[in-house]
C-alpha cells in the first residue's frame, strides 16, 4: 500500500508531530523511573579494573554498546577511529581515559575518549 496515495500530505504532519510529541512524553516518564542510575565513569573504572573476570567482560561489554550507539557504523566527522579497532584495544583506550578522567557519566566520558584519542588528521600531520 502506498501511503503517499492513501494518506494526504495535510494529515502527515500533524500525524508526525503528534507522534514526537508522545514520543518525548515516553522518554520523559522513562528518565523519571525511580531506582535507575546511570553508571559514572567512576563505576566503570572499578569494573575494568576488577580481578573477576566477568566485571572486566561487563565492561568491555558496556564500553563497546556505548560506542556501538555512537560511532559505528559510521563515525561522526572528525572522528577517524582505526580500521582495525578491535573491542579490546577500544577498551584499553577508554580505560587510560577515564584513569585520569573520573567525573561525570560513563557514556560521556567513553565519547570523549574516542574523539581524542582518534581524531582525523590530514595527509600532512600523518607524515610527522
């Protein structure tokens, strides 16, 4: 069914908007949900750096689904990640990061590892 034919364009906007509208009213009930914190750079740190095996596999795993989210498949521009990053190399990188780096929420603090550690550079800074 082709909605273009079926639907005239005087509705669609409309539709759209309230659509964004219940949409942003959804996402403003779930930021409200009592008991949910979100994880602080802190947090993460002490899981990376944690003798059990499995809170260091929970952060490799929160570290690549944050930067899944955010820079794959396509980076953001200026952002120039190497071709053969691999989760535990990304890890790293976020880990030497947030050592120094603490404050604020994990997601943030991940996203500002990967814009610094791999920025874009021209054909120039590369022959340095």
């Amino acid at each position: 069914m082709n909605l273009s034919r079926s639907c005239p364009r005087r509705f669609t906007a409309p539709f759209a908007l309230a659509l964004l509208l219940a949409s942003a009213g959804m996402a403003a009930a779930q930021q409200a949900t009592p008991g949910w914190t979100q994880t602080t750079a802190k947090e993460l740190a002490a899981q990376c750096h944690a003798s059990d095996p499995t809170k260091r596999a929970s952060c490799l795993g929160y570290i690549t689904g944050v930067y899944d989210l955010q820079f794959a498949p396509t980076p953001p521009q200026g952002v120039c990640p190497p071709p053969n990053l691999n989760p535990e190399n990304l890890t790293a990188v976020v880990v030497s990061y947030i050592d120094t780096h603490e404050d604020g929420p994990a997601p943030n603090a991940i996203a500002q590892s990967v814009v610094r550690f791999f920025p874009c550079l021209t054909q120039e800074q590369r022959r340095r």
